[in-house]
C-alpha cells in the first residue's frame, strides 16, 4: 500500500532527535551547541508526535474506530511499561507512600513513556468533546498552551517565597502533562485534519513558517541559554506553537508517495527502545554524552529491526 514516504522519514528523524536530546548530544563539545539542540530544536519531536496522533485520530472517528485505536494504543502502553518494569518497579518500603509513588508511575508513564499517557488521556478528552465546535477546540488548546509556556516559564525564571510552591512548579509533570503538553498539539492535528486548512495551504505557506519558526526557536533557546546556562529539560518552548504545525503540514504536504516496508514502526521502535540502552550504557560505560548518543542510535537501530520482525507476530509491541 503507498504511503507518504516524506512523514515516515520524517518519523524516524524525530525519533533520532529523541535519543539525542536524552542522550545529551554535543553536551562534551559546547554547553552552548548541546543547549541550542537539546533545549531548543530537538524539542520539535515530541509535539510533532502529538500532531501526528491527532491528525490520524480523527479519521478514526469518523469511522468510529476510536474505541479501538485508544485500546491499541492501551496495550501498547501496557506491553512497554511492562518492559520497562525493572527500572521503575523497584518499592523500597511497603508503605502508602510508596504505593502512592508507584500508582503515580503506572498512571503517568515512566520517563519517556510519558507520551502514550498524553495520546490517551488527549484522545480520551477528544471523544467527550466531538461535538464542540472547531473554534472552542482551538481556543482551548492554544489556551492550554499557554498555560504550559506560562508555568515552564514561571518555573525557570521566578521564586515563590512558599518554597512548596517552588519545588511544585519544577517538577516536570507541572508544565508537561496530559492538559498542558499533549492535548494542545493532540488536539492541533485532529483539528488540522478535520478543517482539512492543510490542503489549502500547499508548500510555499509552511516553508516559509516552518523556516521563520526554526530561528525563532534557536533564538528563543539562545534567549534561555544567556539567562540560565546550566538549566536543561525545557519542554514547553513558546515558538514551538508555530513550528511543529508548520512543519507538520509542509512534510504532509510534500506527499511524497512509495512503500518502504515497516519503516513507519522504525521510528515508534527506536522511541520506546533507545531508553533501555541509554540506561544500560550509562551504568557500564563512562561515554561522552557524544558518543554515548552514537553508541545509543546503533543499538537502538538494530533492536529496531528486530522490535519491527517480532511485531509480525506480536503486534502489540509497535
């Protein structure tokens, strides 16, 4: 079956932007070059992965498939938390509060997992609000948005004197969660497939506002580099509003058709699997954070070929 060979490609190079950002790439060569990337355009991944999800959601809406793309998604979840369960199913104590700690864990996504709870809890949200109009769709998702942007920020640049307030507003499921990360860019592709703007649109229009985004977005990290230098893991990046969907839609827009068998699921495998040899490698091997990212996309391309051949049989595995 053909397929857009342009998105597929494009997945595996948002992936690949993935491993880098948590293998912290050029971290040994220039804080600055390492901030510019890691904190500023690979961050372009992980929300261009939710305007995908979106974007394909809705036809499964309409044909009222939803049921069914949410359960894989579900199963999916399950089968890569299971696998990840060394790492994080470790209870110290058999108290409440650990107890309470795990349950945070199995309901919020381990570490880069993270992202299949917000396409559940995003698309979940989505069904109860089908017969919203499309501008309140909008309205919200740019609100929650900003929202993000505006704790992110908060985080980084201001102190409370309640140092409760402080710790709360640091801690990463503050800014990036289901409402404030994954639903507004979710919600951004559902909505561009449903208006169907990006078949009006051709290729000039997002060129141009994929270009202006990407300097905005190096310049807004340049901007956060000069201020903070040593601050890493800002997700929640203002520009990122005009550069993942524009992005998005002049790489579906270049439609360039053809069929590379299972390449689509390269890019779903080297997202789940990269984590468990960035960790590995980490405990054994004392890398440069460059090499460690070498070492890291290898691993994780060859455990991908073997992921996508074993997904013939087990497909709920990719």
């Amino acid at each position: 079956m053909s397929r857009n060979l342009a998105l597929d490609l494009f997945k595996v190079v948002l992936a690949l932007m993935v491993v880098a950002l948590h293998s912290r790439f050029l971290a040994d060569v220039s804080p600055l070059a390492m901030f510019l990337t890691v904190d500023g355009l690979f961050r372009i991944a992980v929300p261009i992965f939710f305007l995908i999800s979106g974007f394909y959601f809705y036809p499964a809406m309409v044909k009222k498939h939803h049921v069914k793309w949410i359960t894989r998604i579900v199963l999916l979840y399950a089968f890569w938390m299971l696998f990840y369960a060394y790492f994080w199913f470790r209870p110290t104590s058999f108290s409440g509060a650990e107890a309470l700690r795990l349950t945070g864990i199995m309901l919020g996504g381990y570490y880069h997992l993270w992202y299949m709870v917000g396409i559940i809890g995003s698309a979940l949200l989505l069904v109860s609000m089908k017969h919203w109009p499309l501008r309140y769709l909008f309205m919200l998702s740019l609100g929650a948005f900003l929202l993000g942007v505006a704790v992110q920020y908060t985080a980084l640049y201001y102190r409370f004197s309640d140092t409760a307030v402080n710790d709360l507003l640091s801690r990463p499921e503050s800014h990036r969660n289901i409402l404030l990360l994954a639903f507004p860019f979710f919600c951004g592709g559902f909505l561009i497939s449903k208006s169907g703007i990006h078949t009006r649109l051709g290729l000039r229009i997002p060129l141009i506002a994929s270009v202006v985004g990407i300097l905005l977005l190096v310049t807004e990290a340049y901007l956060n580099y000069d201020a903070l230098h040593q601050v890493e893991g800002i997700d929640n990046l203002l520009t990122l509003i005009v550069v993942c969907p524009a992005l998005f839609i002049l790489i579906i827009n270049l439609d360039v058709r053809g069929n590379i068998p299972h390449l689509a699921q390269y890019s779903t495998a080297i997202y789940f699997v990269h984590v468990f040899f960035l960790f590995t490698f980490l405990k054994f091997f004392n890398f440069t954070a460059s090499l460690m990212t070498l070492v890291v996309l290898c691993a994780s391309l060859m455990a991908a070929y073997v992921l996508v051949q074993a997904s013939k049989r087990f497909t709920f595995i990719l």
